[in-house]
C-alpha cells in the first residue's frame, strides 16, 4: 500500500497526518495493520479496511500530547501537514527523545505500583478482578523495561525484540513478567480459547472493528509458531482495553467471564498476593536506580 495515499482513501487530507508503528520502523509482520495518527481534534482510534490491509487511525488534537502519547510519535513519518503543524510537535519530541522514553518509563513504573497494590486489595475482600490487575500491572512493567531501553512498546513484537536486548540489571527482570504473566503455559489450545474472548471484549469496549485485526494477528502468529509472541500479544490488548474502562469495570460484572479467559487469569489469590508483592519490589527498586542515574 502507498502511504501517502491513505489520507485521500480516509478524507483525512485536511489535517496533520503521520505513519508510525512498526510499519513506519521496516520491523512489521506479513499481518500487522498501519498506523496513522491525525491531528483532527477527536480522540480515540478507528479501523479501516484498505483492499487486504488494515489501517489504524489515532485520532488526536494538539492539546492531548501527554508524555505518553509523545513517546509513540518517535520516529514518525510525516504524510500530510501542509502548515507544518506536526513537523513542528515532532520537532520538539526528537529534541527530547532521551526523556521522554523516562518519563514514559516512570509513569509506567507508578502505574505497576499502583495496579499490583490494587491486586492486593482485591485478595483482601475477595474481588474476582484482582486477577486482572496483577496482569495489568505486569505489562505495564513490561511497557517500562521498553521505555528504558529507548524502544517503543510494540505488542505483537515486544518479545522477539526482548530475545535480543542486553542482559543487564533492568532488562533481566523481564524474567518476572515473563513469569507472572504465565508465558510458558502457551499452547495452540488456550491461544484459541483467548482470542475468542479477547476479541469478544474488544467488540464490547472499543466497538471500531479491531477485533478483525486481533483475529489476523493471532492467524498469523500461530501460523508461525509464534505461540508466546501471541500469548503476549492477547494479554496486552485486553490490558489497554480493561484501561479504557477501569472505572466502570465493577459495573460490569459479566467482563470477568470473557477476561478469565482472555488474561489467563490466575485464581489462587495467595500467588496473586506473592506475585504483587513482587512487582511492587521490582517497580520500586527500579524507580530508586532511575533516581540515582544522572
């Protein structure tokens, strides 16, 4: 697909249009959609069908760019921005790319905190989300070990790229979530089970046909053997969709069905208790050696 065409194709031509994700980066699978962010004053993202492609559309204003959004326009290439509006905010992003992948990385540390002691409260009265949280707080921590290697969080890749970081202090504790996430329990079996629910949480919440690319996705992976790659993959859209919803989670009691099944939920709560113990050490220990760096 030509790129620059999308904005015609999509009757974006009138705003600020960039490519990112994967595709932008040469590093993309056969199966993975595009990515574009405009500029067009809305929120959220919507899903197209190009011919046999799938594009991607984050939609944005100029005044919702929090740290964490600028440290997915890295490396963004610009298609369409005739007042050089997005060259400009892209600009500012390359002038800071070394902190804002820190900021990003402490947020995500706090978040991890924050999610591991909310797990912790849920054992206590016997909430049957605590499940959820504890793998929320996981891939955060994940999204965290990323930031600090200076690298964008790119789910359907982030393990083939983990292989093959250094082994130093910080990255060796991707062990832990590898470990809590229950990583090595993937099998072509329970990928089944958790696409079919991953998909049906995705229909629930976003409601904008991203459960066709979740569907290509997973194809393909499981096609490949790439069994823990997809594992990993199901788990962090349903985290970034249990995200958009936190607040109103509880009034849903149903989503505990489907999320079961698509976090791979654990049930004991004592391990849940264990488990976030230990991200809260890890997140901690991690922001203390941040502190400490010049």
């Amino acid at each position: 697909m030509d790129v620059k065409q999308i904005p015609q194709l999509l009757s974006l031509s009138d705003f600020p249009v960039g490519f990112g994700g994967c595709r932008n980066d040469g590093t993309n699978f056969k199966c993975c959609e595009y990515n574009i962010t405009v500029l067009d004053g809305q929120s959220g993202e919507s899903v197209h069908r190009i011919e046999n492609d799938f594009v991607k559309v984050h939609h944005h204003s100029f005044d919702d760019f929090n740290g964490d959004i600028l440290h997915h326009l890295q490396d963004m290439s610009v298609i369409n921005d005739s007042q050089w509006k997005l060259r400009m905010l892209l600009s500012k992003v390359k002038e800071k790319k070394e902190q804002i992948p820190l900021s990003h990385a402490r947020s995500c540390l706090v978040d991890a905190g924050i999610l591991a002691n909310k797990a912790r409260d849920c054992v206590k009265i016997k909430d049957p989300f605590a499940g959820v949280w504890i793998k929320c707080a996981s891939y955060f921590l994940a999204d965290a070990i990323f930031s600090l290697n200076l690298k964008r969080p790119s789910p359907t890749h982030m393990l083939e790229i983990m292989r093959s970081m250094k082994k130093d202090k910080i990255n060796q504790k991707f062990s832990i979530i590898h470990q809590i996430l229950g990583i090595e329990r993937s099998s072509t079996s329970l990928l089944s089970r958790m696409v079919k629910s991953t998909i049906g949480f995705s229909d629930m919440v976003e409601h904008n046909g991203n459960s066709e690319i979740i569907k290509k996705k997973y194809e393909y992976l499981v096609e490949n053997s790439l069994l823990s790659d997809c594992y990993f993959y199901l788990g962090y859209v349903n985290r970034n969709n249990v995200l958009k919803i936190r607040n109103q989670i509880h009034r849903n009691p149903e989503f505990i069905h489907v999320l079961k099944i698509g976090l791979d939920m654990e049930s004991d709560s004592m391990v849940i208790d264990s488990q976030a113990t230990i991200l809260i050490q890890t997140a901690n220990e991690i922001l203390g050696d941040m502190k400490t760096q010049p």
